[in-house]
C-alpha cells in the first residue's frame, strides 16, 4: 500500500535553482572564512558578560513553558551582535507561501520559542533512543524508534503536524514519517535530507529521507516500507534501477520516479531568520555536545551536503511545505486571538 505524498511540492523554474546557487555564494562571504564581524555572534563578547549564565537560564525557562522568559534573555543574549539582513530569495520563499516578508526580520517571539522548545525536546529524545540502543547502529535505533512510534495512517486530529506533534500523536504516511526521522537524526549530529521521488508532471507517490555522517557515512531510509539500506542513497538507486525494484518489489510508479527524485532540506521556517542563527551560535558554544540543533543557515546545511555527497549545490532545494505550515499555524492563532481565545 502507498499513497500520494501529502506534502505538496511546488517548485520554482530553474531561475530559483540560480538564486539558491548565487545566494550560497554570497553567504559563503558573509558567514565563513571571514572576520568576527561577517560570523554570527558567539560565546561572550565585551558587551555580553555571563553569557553562560544567560544561556542556562533562557535553556531552563524553554524546558519550564515560559516563553516570555525565554525570549526576554535570549534577546539578551544576541544583543551585542549587528543583524544581518534576510536574502531575497528567502524573502520571495516568505511572500510565496503566505507569510509576511518582514517576518525574517521581526524579533523573538512564540514561533521561536516553539521552535527552541520542539529542538531540546528532539534532542533530548535522540540522545535517549541512542542511549538505550546499548551500541546498535544509532541510525537503525532511530529508524526502529519512528517504525514503532508513528504508525502509518493519515492523522484525523485536524492539528498542524509539525514533528513534535507528528511523534505525539504517532500517526503519519511517509512523508511525515521521514521528517520525524529527519529531526531525530539531525538532533543526533547527522545531515539529512527529505527526498521526493518525483516523475515529469506527475505527483510525487512517495517520500523517503537521506541520512549522512560526517565522513560521508550514508544511509537511504524508509520508514513507511520498513527499509533501512545503510550505505546507500538515492544516487545509488538512480544509478542502479534493479535495486529499486528490489526494494520496492510492487511498486513500480516508485521506480520510475526516482530518477527525478527531488532533494529537500529539512528546515524551519525561523531556521531563515538572522535572530535564531546568531542565538543558536551561542547557545553551541555555550552547551556544546548538549546543544540542541536550531537555527542552523539552510544555506550552511547545502553547503555541508554538497561536500559530504560530491553533488552540486543546485541539487538541493528549499523546503516550501513548513512556510506554509507556519502559515497555517500563524492563521488559526489570529483566529483565536479574534475569537477570544489566545494561544497556538
């Protein structure tokens, strides 16, 4: 049994594949390989004394609920960097999937405390599934965690199904079972990836995830059909036909659309905004090891990639779905606040 992916893909033209490639150029300059000021803001700076102090507690008012606290110290804790304006091209990524532009260049605020709360919670959940795996692969511990957590059928709660609340309600066909493994693995240390297989002018019938190590560690995960190839990725089944008959034995239309398969970086939407990059800057230099993972540029994550898989940077696109779920989420919050009733 499988189903159309019911996260839509709506790519741009190759015009937007040329953006991504020139904006990477342009943020190679701006964040790497150059002075203190092109770099995001880490540790303490002359004018952020007890930045530790700071991170500890913003960490603690995260794990307690309190966004209010959170989002005032971590104010705090970037205040002596100079932001750095959004690209276009994440603007246009902001505009075309509904959400006000200007949103890249707000302050903190519920969003990101969300998302600060769902990486600790991921992390937190990673490092536990790891533990108790007592040496096994971490990757198959993961993948076997998810397998048995997130069953597959379509979710009937209405929620907006973000990770967190995929695992909570522990439902969801491949393409949320994939992303769930996805925030697992990066919470873990690894790169990942969505991958859409995708044939010509048809939608795509299916949705798995590429995991990557870092000396090139490779593993092409299923959750949906239970398959874990280690050592393997998409180029690989691209490369090799027979081996995706293999693997999916009866289903054919996934065969034919894995040549097409499409490559999609898993991040949030507060991920593009300057305030989450320059905070999560700090808070890993701070915590180190027991960081959680949020707020990493997307473009650093193709950047890394395209060196840990030898393919191009262009062979790697920006994930529209979470913009429009951040929409949605953002819609039925106004809605509350309209109705009386405050909240998510």
């Amino acid at each position: 049994m499988g189903m159309k992916n019911n996260m839509p893909l709506r790519l741009g033209a190759a015009g937007a594949v040329a953006a991504v490639c020139a904006v990477l150029a342009v943020w190679s300059s701006r964040w790497s390989g150059g002075s203190a000021a092109n770099t995001p803001a880490t540790g303490d700076t002359p004018n952020a004394p007890n930045t530790a102090d700071l991170i500890g507690e913003w960490r603690a008012a995260v794990l307690a609920g309190e966004p209010i606290q959170a989002i005032s110290l971590a104010k705090r804790a970037i205040a002596p960097a100079k932001p750095k304006p959004p690209y276009q091209v994440e603007e246009a990524l902001c505009a075309d999937n509904g959400i006000n532009p200007a949103y890249l260049r707000a302050g903190f605020n519920k969003w990101d405390f969300q998302l600060w709360n769902d990486a600790l919670f991921f992390k937190k959940l990673s490092d536990d599934i790891i533990a108790k795996a007592k040496g096994r692969d971490p990757v198959e511990a993961l993948f076997d965690a998810v397998r048995a957590r997130v069953k597959p059928v379509e979710s009937s709660k209405g929620a907006v199904l973000w990770p967190r609340t995929i695992w909570s309600l522990g439902e969801g066909f491949c393409d949320r079972q994939a992303w769930v493994l996805c925030e697992l693995a990066w919470q873990a240390g690894f790169d990942t990836v969505v991958v859409y297989l995708k044939e010509p002018g048809k939608p795509s019938p299916h949705t798995v995830c590429e995991i990557w190590g870092p000396k090139g560690e490779k593993w092409l995960a299923d959750p949906f059909s239970g398959k874990l190839l280690k050592g393997r990725s998409m180029a690989d089944l691209a490369g090799n036909p027979d081996l995706a008959e293999e693997i999916w034995p009866e289903r054919k239309d996934w065969w034919n659309a894995v040549a097409g398969a499409v490559r999609l970086i898993p991040a949030y939407p507060q991920d593009f905004c300057w305030r989450n990059q320059a905070l999560s800057a700090i808070v890993t230099n701070v915590l180190g090891d027991d960081s959680p993972r949020f707020g990493t540029p997307p473009w650093k994550r193709i950047q890394l990639l395209s060196a840990l898989t030898g393919h191009p940077a262009s062979k790697f696109q920006l994930w529209p779905y979470p913009f429009r779920l951040l929409r949605a989420q953002m819609a039925r919050s106004a809605a509350k606040v309209r109705n009386g009733h405050p909240g998510k």
